[in-house]
C-alpha cells in the first residue's frame, strides 16, 4: 500500500510538494512509519506568501464585522469537528483522545476571542486637542505574517496565531511541525469551509528550510514562533535582521512550589497531573517541584504512589492517560538522563512494561534529592521525568525561580494567603499559579514566559497577540475655513 503523503495547502486548495526530501511522519505508539511529508522548495514557500499577498487587500478590506463572521464560523466548524480532530492529532503526536480534546477546547477559545474584534481593534479619538484640530488612532494589520509551530500542539499554537492575525486584517502562511502536521491541513480547510478567502490562510510542509526562506521573504512583515530557546533566539536574530516583527516563545523550566503547609495530597495530584500529561511535552509542564523544609518527606512518597496508578498506552486506548513521546531519538534522549548522576531516581520510567514494548513509550519517572548543578535540573528534558530539590526556606525556594535562566510558568501550593501573595508578587516569571499547577491563562489575557523563554516584548493571543499582528496609525485633522489660512514656518503649536 502506498505511504499517504501530507501536502500543502496554498490559494485555498492541497498542493502536491514537489520538492525532492521527504521527510518521515512517525506513529509513536508503534515505531512504524505512517505518512511522509514533501519538504518544501523555496518556489513553493514563495508561491504560499505570493497566495498571501494577493490576497490580503482583498481581506483587510472586508469589514470587521464580515472578519468576525468568518471566526464565528470556524469556531462552529472547529466545535462540530472536534473529535476528527483530537484523533487526527492523537494519531501523529501520540497524546491521549481526551488530552487532544482539551488541546481543541483551548484553541477554541481563541477563535471566540477573535470573533470580538470589532469592539477589539477601536482606536482612540481627541476632539478639539488644538483648536480645530482633532486626533485619533487606528489600528492597522501589518501584511503578510508567518507562523512557526511545535509538535507538542499541532492545533491550538497555530489557533493562537493565526485568529487574532486574520481578524486584524492580515494574511496568514504556516509553517507546523514536521513532526505532526495533518492537523494543519484540516484547520486550513475549516476556514476555508468558514468563508475566508482562498489565499487568505495557506501552509507549508518542512523543517528548518522552509522555515529560513519565509525568514528571508521581504514580503512577509512579522513572525511568531514556538519551540525551544536556541531556536527561538535563532528565529528572533534572523528575523530582526531583516526587519520583521517578530515574537519567539522558546524553552521552559518550570518550578513548582510547595510549601510545608500546602495540601499534600492537592499538590501531589497536581504534580502528577502537571508533570506527567502529554508524557511532559508541554511547555507549561511543571518539570521541577521545589519542596520547603518537611514538605520534601511527604510529598515524594505522594507522588510515587501515584505514579505506580497512572495508566500508559496508545491513545487508541480509551483507559490511557499517557501516551508516547513524539519519536524514537527524543525518548531515547529523555531515558538517557535516568542513567545519569545528580539525584536519587524514585521512579524509572525506562523499568515500565509499556518502555519495553513497540513505540516510543516512556513511564512516568521521579529523581529526588536533584542537585541544581546536574542535568536534571539545568535541561529542558520535555519529557515525563520530575525532578525534585528540596530547600529549607521560602527565600530558598524563590531564589531558585528566578535565577533560572528560563521565565515561563511557576506555581506555588499554600494554604497561607499571605505567603502566595509575596510569591506573585516577587516570582521573575510570566506566568503565575497560585494552588494552579499550569497557570495557562484564558483567551482574553495574554500568554508568554520571561527571560529565556521569550524573545520580543509583546506575548501571545489575547490582547497582546492583536497589538503584535497590528500597528497603530495616528491622524491630526483639521478642516480650516480657507479664509484662516497662512503660512507659519514654525513646529506645530496646541493652541
């Protein structure tokens, strides 16, 4: 039977890549091959931002309230769609149906976001700020934009950019990841379905190629991206250089909180359930817990307990609550910290009957007594394994949290109102959970880390995802009696 092939998607229809690399696309429940993708050329990424130029006077000039039809319509066809979906992306990312539903329910929130926008894209106007003179701003889309998404979520990064970025008025090219990207196509043809015009929305199969030439496009304005911080850091110089906008969301090292008054079996569960879903593929996945003074002794054992219940398998298994990790190489990198030094190892994932099967299974793992100098702690691991480090003291903990070089999420568990306040307040960190494990914020807020973890100043979705697809256009105007008319060579006054 012949291997399917996962095309692109340009001026509204499936393109063929014509391009000579293929490039696997991995079932990670079974190790086996399931589909290819063409990597694009660079004539096939040019011809997508070619789609995206015609078309965006064409989509900037419809009207705001025919922008937010098209998203209230894809938010309906997303919603009626779900379950194809979660098992598209199940199939070629390899977390659970149910964990895949939730990724769906998240990305929805954004295209209902976005369907607000002709109360979100107001601008400003000053009657009579000189005599006869009035001022108003307005809020403007930038052109041509590039997304560039991870594979831990195929559906709701992308829905974070591109919702706010069409509804603005701009055009849309993205680029997913390889690794899952039948996703993608379903999302473009959604819109499609929606009523956004052909053009207005297209994607690109490939790696770091395709990624480069959209880079290096001049008619693409501004760039988002997620993924890992030397990449990111990458995306951000490259982009810069050339004068686009760009925001780049890279790696995280999320630390979690626990105080000896905390609830143990709250924050245990909450461990757990933050550490080890999606096989902790997730950038928010808390990879650290930070355990002041007696809490380190109750809560290790709370943990393993849980650990030895927690169900892994294909996502074809309606009991799995943890599926495999994306690929071979990754899972074989993620076991290879276990063999390492720098801590007690509580739990080894590798010792599981599912690590020892077909696919890309690793169990949940948990290294205790980490110390901060070894690559427990200094790594972005992105995989199911939670460090440990114990401290005596509050101050101990948070210093911990801010000298990390990454600022994407903590989270701290008290029962002391007092102690989470000063922690909100004094975390150098963009995300903040209070007895909230993945402090992930809702569509109308903003989300984005600190430090290494963001490169740019204007996070994504929500608010700040409208100003970074927008610029602000300022007008001073007067319609003066020709009679009152004269010459004054001097800088404008207020009068």
């Amino acid at each position: 039977m012949a291997m399917r092939v996962v095309p692109h998607w340009i001026n509204g229809a499936r393109v063929e890549g014509a391009g000579e690399r293929r490039l696997p696309v991995w079932d990670p429940a079974t190790g086996q091959q399931q589909a290819t993708v063409v990597a694009a050329t660079g004539a096939e990424v040019r011809a997508a931002v070619r789609a995206a130029l015609d078309a965006q006077p064409r989509w900037r000039a419809a009207s705001l309230s025919r922008r937010a039809e098209v998203m209230f319509r894809f938010r309906d066809l997303v919603d009626a769609n779900r379950e194809q979906l979660a098992t598209l992306l199940s199939a070629e990312h390899g977390k659970t149906v149910a964990d895949a539903a939730g990724e769906i329910a998240r990305g929805l929130e954004n295209a209902e976001f976005a369907a607000g926008a002709p109360h979100l894209l107001k601008g400003g106007y000053s009657e009579q700020a000189a005599t006869g003179v009035d001022v108003y701003s307005i809020m403007q889309p930038l052109g041509v934009v590039a997304g560039v998404t991870p594979f831990n979520f195929p559906a709701m990064v992308p829905m974070w950019m591109f919702c706010n970025a069409l509804v603005a008025g701009n055009t849309f090219v993205l680029k997913p990841s390889e690794k899952d990207p039948s996703v993608s196509l379903l999302l473009a043809d959604l819109l499609r379905r929606a009523g956004l015009p052909d053009g207005a929305f297209n994607v690109v199969q490939g790696d770091k190629s395709a990624v480069d030439a959209l880079l290096a496009d001049p008619d693409v304005r501004a760039v988002s991206f997620v993924g890992s911080t030397p990449v990111a850091r990458a995306v951000y110089e490259a982009g810069t250089r050339a004068g686009k906008r760009v925001q780049a969301l890279g790696g995280a090292k999320n630390h979690m909180v626990v105080l000896p008054d905390a609830d143990v079996d709250a924050a245990a569960d909450a461990a757990v359930s933050a550490g080890y879903g999606s096989a902790g593929e997730r950038c928010m996945a808390v990879s650290v817990v930070v355990a002041v003074g007696a809490a380190g002794d109750a809560i290790v054992p709370a943990i393993a307990s849980r650990i030895a219940k927690i169900r892994v398998g294909p996502a074809t298994d309606p009991d799995a609550e943890m599926g495999p990790l994306i690929t071979r190489e990754h899972r074989d990198r993620v076991a290879g910290y276990l063999a390492g030094s720098g801590g007690t190892v509580v739990v080894d994932g590798r010792e599981t009957d599912a690590a020892r099967g077909p696919g890309f299974f690793l169990g949940a793992s948990l290294v205790d007594d980490v110390d901060t100098g070894s690559a427990f702690y200094t790594d972005e691991i992105f995989g199911p394994v939670l460090s440990v480090v114990r401290v005596e003291t509050y101050d101990e903990a948070l210093k911990l949290v801010n000298d990390n070089p990454y600022g994407n999420g903590t989270a701290i568990f008290t029962r002391d109102g007092g102690a989470a306040r000063r922690f909100q307040y004094d975390a150098v960190c963009g995300m903040v959970g209070v007895n909230v494990p993945i402090p992930v914020p809702v569509a109308y807020y903003s989300f984005g880390g600190w430090k290494a973890s963001l490169f740019g100043d204007l996070h994504m979705y929500g608010p700040e995802g409208l100003r970074f697809y927008t610029r602000t256009k300022v007008v001073t105007s007067r319609w003066p009696d020709p009679a009152t008319s004269e010459v004054d060579l001097g800088f404008p006054k207020v009068r």
